[in-house]
C-alpha cells in the first residue's frame, strides 16, 4: 500500500463518493469517528441501564460490572473497525503491549537518586 511522506496510508486512496473523501480528509475521520463512537456509547449505556433495571434484586452489582467490560470490549471492537475500515490499517495502538510501551521499555523506570553532600 503507497504511502505519503508523513506515513499516513489513508492519504493515497483515490477514488469517488463520500468514503474516499472521509478516508482523505483527516477532520472528516475525525468527525466520523467522534459520530459513530459516541453514537455507539449512547447505546451501550442505554442498553447497560435496561439490563441493570432488569437484573434481579441481588445481581445488580454483578450485572453492572459485566456490563461495563461488554461496553468497554464494545467500544474498542467499535474502534478497532473504524480504524480498519476508513484508515485501512490494523489499531496497533490497543495491541496488548501498548501500556507496557508507553511506561517505557524496561516498564517501571526507577527515579535517579540526589547524591548527597556529607
């Protein structure tokens, strides 16, 4: 796949209509993907207060916390497709060594000490 000189592989798809234009566009990606993800959180939220309601007396703790991990592997698959689909790349940034990457890479990165004057 070409790409430009920044890097962006998006940059290059050529082709008519409104996907290629979104594809080209940065400001329109990022308007798409803002669109589509808070439309995505309005109704895993939605659906998370129907299921909470519903749950019985004694669940409701259990359902909640399962709800949030569906919601938050939803969003992310929801990420991850957008990403695939108008970038045309894979979101390496939720592979499962991007919080490692961002601590460093050693991870935890000890604090020099002062030396002291005695």
């Amino acid at each position: 796949m070409p790409s430009n000189r920044a890097g962006d592989a998006t940059a290059s798809s050529q082709g008519k209509g409104w996907p290629s234009l979104v594809r080209r566009l940065s400001l329109a990606r990022l308007l798409v993907f803002f669109a589509i993800l808070l439309a995505g959180d309005i109704a895993a939220q939605l659906a998370r207060i129907w299921l909470i309601r519903r749950a019985p007396a004694g669940d409701a703790d259990r359902v909640s916390v399962a709800t949030a991990v569906v919601l938050a592997a939803f969003l992310l698959g929801t990420y991850a497709v957008l990403v695939r689909t108008l970038e045309r790349r894979k979101a390496h940034e939720l592979a499962p060594g991007a919080i490692q990457g961002m601590a460093g890479k050693d991870g935890w990165i000890p604090m020099r000490r002062r030396a002291t004057r005695s």
